[in-house]
C-alpha cells in the first residue's frame, strides 16, 4: 500500500473529512547540537518523509494532498543541507508543497467549509518530555476550526495491518538482525566487555546502511534485571548469562530480537533459561487470526506463572504480586515503523499484525536475568517467526 493509498484509507475511515498532521520537530540536544531525530510514526505512515517540522493537509473533499514545508534559513541550509520540492512530492506522492508562511492562511481558507479538522494528537502516556510540534499544531488547529478531532486511534489500528511492501521491509530489518546475532554467538567468547558486543552490532548494522532501532542492551549478569539496561560497559564473567536486545532499522521499519547467552552456565542458568525457553515457544503456538487478546493474556499468564512455580518462585499461583516482581513487562507489543508500535487496541489479533513475543524472568536476589524475544506476524491461518531460524538456545 502506497502512501496515497493509506491516505485514501484513513479518510474512508474517517468518512471523508479534512486531516492535518505534523513530523516532529528536530530538538535541542546540547548547545547547538541536534538529538538525534525519529519521525512521528503516524506523519511517516502517511507521507513517507522522515524530516522534521513539515506538516500535511489532506483534503478528503478533493482527494488532494499538501505539504508544508517548513523555514529554513540559509544558514541551516548550508550546515544541513536541504532537500528540493519536486524530491519530497515524489517521495510523499503529494499534489502540492506550500511554505511555513501560507500555512495558516490556507487553513482559515479550508475552515469555511470544513468545521471538523481530524489531526494525530500528542501522546501524554509516558514519563518524558513530548516532542512540541504535536502539541503546536493542536492549539493552531483549535484557534481555527469549531471542531478538532484526535485521529490517533484509527491511525494506530489502519498501520498495525502491514501490507506485503511493509513485511518486505521489516523482512530485511529482521534478517539483517538475525545475522548479527548469529555473528555474535560464534565468537561470545572472544568479548570481554559489554560494549564490545554492541560495537560489532553496530559495525554490522552500519555496514548494510541500517541504524540501531533503539538503544542496544547488552546486560550481563545482575545488570539484566534492569528491563532498559542500556550503559553496557561492564566486564563479562563466562558463567553469567548476557542478555542481549538489539533490533535494526532499514526503510523506517524496525527489528526487536533478544537472546540470553553464557559461555559456561551454571545449572541454575540452564534452569531458569530452560524455562523461559519453553514457555516462549509455547506462548508462540497460541497465536493466530481471531485469538482474543485477553485471552492471548491470560494463557500467558497460566504459562508464566507454570514456569515461575517450577523454579521455585511462585508458590500461589493468585500471588499477583510476586508474580510481577518475577515477570514485570508485557508479553508482547506491536512491532513497524515504532519499536513499540500500536496495534490500535485491538479485541482480537488480525492478519498483516507484527508483534512481538518476548518471555522473561528476572531475579534480582540471584542476579540473573534471561529474555527471549522473537518478531511474529499473524497470517491468514495462523503465525510466521519472521525471525525463526535463529536459535533460542543458551
């Protein structure tokens, strides 16, 4: 599905109407250093750019699409270059690109007869700072038009069905991280250090013109109960396990796989790995079309709390607490353009969705965690491991 399509799509949904989105905004990292810039993952959905600060007006009255380019000056054109208007149409498939400056004026233009404006409105769920550019175009969106609707949730449930261009894009995300991982394995007993692991990981990743997908985790022993160890500058012991996280992302579509791995594991290392070994392929086999998804969750907590109670963690299986404080995280989220990318809330699973399963336990009074993570699309008859192949095993 190109991008003209998926507009096509989420006006459809939206029963015609007019929709306004923005990228994100580039923000300060020190000085006048840039952070490191990710795309809004519904503005990258629906027009394929992955700059910031460029806004899109989709008139479904018309079926005609406008970029906003955002201003730039001639400074920052010479420090970082720029990139011309006949490059983004074709990139965007959009009809027409107009400056910063007619922005607002072309949309007190579209308010005479549009009273409702749908628009991706920023997202509040989470610890950190929000990006502002969400939040500027809804305060602009609402001096405007009587009516601004969050169209957040039917962009999040149209993106989570991948089409075949999608799969074959993560497809390589996938497998560019599967054979990273397989490199790393052949040669674990060569590193001495964390990092060491992560920069083979990235040279790999750089080599084939892909980026980490987020901040690589590289934990061993009491550093991988911490669910985002991301510091990964400790020595490695050959009898403590290293929990590895690391996904590539090429086209704009991210991998997410982790294995635990130990040159010389103990037997309670076998255990405890064993264990999340064997409730991950099992919690695999329960996926497919129309699985309900509370009922996805409550299979897997049976499972995990099977396995925790096996090791000798869980003694009442109603002990909600203990329970969490061995398994503290989703068993799954959805997987594309974001690393944790929303399926929209589904009730039940769909084919074309990519998510994740990803078992584990950590224990802190042992020091020992162990994660096994793999990338499932649900098909027509049931679910492909788009990253099977690569081994499971310790």
């Amino acid at each position: 599905m190109d991008t003209v399509s998926r507009r096509n799509t989420l006006i459809a949904s939206l029963k015609g109407g007019l929709v306004v989105a923005t990228a994100y905004d580039a923000v300060q990292l020190s000085g006048d250093m840039a952070a490191p810039f990710l795309q809004e993952s519904g503005f990258y959905w629906l027009t394929s750019l992955d700059k910031p600060g460029w806004k899109v007006i989709i008139d479904g009255s018309r079926h005609h699409t406008t970029l906003v380019r955002p201003h730039r000056t001639d400074i920052e054109k010479v420090f970082d270059g720029d990139i011309s208007d006949d490059v983004v149409k074709k990139l965007a498939q959009a009809d027409e690109i107009i400056s910063a400056q007619d922005f607002e004026a072309r949309l007190r233009q579209l308010a005479r007869k549009h009273t409702v404006v749908s628009t991706i409105s920023p997202k509040h769920d989470y610890h950190f700072v929000s990006n502002p550019a969400s939040s500027s175009l809804e305060a602009l969106l609402r001096r405007i038009f009587a009516h601004v609707d969050d169209c957040s949730a039917k962009v999040a449930e149209l993106k989570a069905i991948k089409s075949d261009e999608e799969l074959a894009v993560m497809r390589k995300s996938v497998a560019l991280t599967r054979h990273a991982f397989e490199e790393i394995r052949h040669n674990l007993a060569t590193y001495h250090h964390e990092y060491e692991i992560e920069a083979d990981m990235t040279k790999m990743f750089r080599f084939k013109n892909a980026h980490h997908a987020y901040d690589p985790i590289v934990a061993s022993g009491e550093n991988a109960v911490t669910l985002h160890y991301i510091e990964n500058i400790s020595r490695l012991h050959k009898t403590k396990p290293i929990l590895i996280d690391v996904g590539a992302r090429v086209g704009g579509y991210a991998a997410d796989i982790t294995r635990t791995y130990c040159v010389a594991p103990s037997r309670r290392v076998r255990e405890i790995h064993g264990a999340v070994e064997k409730a991950h392929h099992d919690i695999i086999a329960l996926l497919g079309p129309n699985l309900v998804v509370s009922d996805y969750m409550q299979q897997v907590d049976a499972i995990m709390k099977r396995a925790l109670t096996e090791l000798g963690l869980l003694v009442d299986k109603s002990d909600h607490e203990t329970y969490r404080k061995y398994f503290p995280h989703a068993i799954s989220h959805g997987l594309g353009i974001d690393v944790h990318d929303s399926l929209g809330s589904p009730r039940y699973f769909r084919p074309g969705m990519v998510l994740t399963v990803e078992p584990g336990i950590y224990i802190p009074e042992e020091g020992i965690g162990v994660r096994i993570e793999d990338d499932i699309l649900i098909t027509e008859t049931g679910h492909e491991n788009l990253s099977r192949g690569l081994s499971t095993a310790l």
